[in-house]
C-alpha cells in the first residue's frame, strides 16, 4: 500500500513540471500591444513594388519593419508567413522560405 501514494506524487510531480513550462511561456509572451504594434507597422512599412518604403522613403525593408516581421515571427506566424507572400509576389522576398522551428 505504500507504493499508491508515491505513484500519485509522481502524477502530480509530472502535472506540475506540465503546468510550470506553460506559466513559463505564458510569462514571456508579449502583452497585445506590442503584437498590434508590430502589425501596425508591418502595414504601415510594408514596401511598394519599387522597392521602397513608404513610410520611410527610403528602400525596402526599413528596419521598423524588419523588427516587426521578427515580432511576428515569434508570436503571430500566420500573419508573417502572409507577409512574406506578398513580398514573395512582389519579388521582394525570396522563392522558397520556410520559417519553421530551427529559424527561432
């Protein structure tokens, strides 16, 4: 019988390593004004066919929007990978790009 209350502490012991990683991330997240922020200046910034800045007249890929795409990289991959395929059609960004995993 005394093996029951030891197989129940490796549960809660596992469940609580569980739940400690997710508050982790939780934690690090940024709040939703520094993800609006990014997507704001994503559009605001987001170069024309010729290459160049809008916001910035100066030419594509200012760095606003190059911190930006970051941000989005990390915590909103579906709009970064929409990003990248307007740039793509544009010809602005390369044919290929795959942002998974090791690109972090």
């Amino acid at each position: 019988m005394a093996s029951a209350p030891d197989a129940e502490r490796a549960a809660v012991d596992a469940e609580r390593a569980v739940l400690d990683e997710v508050a982790a991330a939780m934690r690090n997240r940024p709040d939703a004004d520094v993800l609006d922020r990014a997507r704001e200046t994503v559009a605001v910034h987001m170069p024309s066919r010729l290459a160049e800045c809008r916001a910035c007249d100066g030419p594509a890929l200012c760095p606003p929007f190059t911190s930006a795409l970051a941000v989005l990289d990390r915590w909103d991959q579906v709009k970064a990978r929409r990003v990248r395929a307007v740039l793509q059609y544009a010809g602005l960004w390369p044919d290929g790009y795959v942002h998974d995993g090791r690109d972090d």
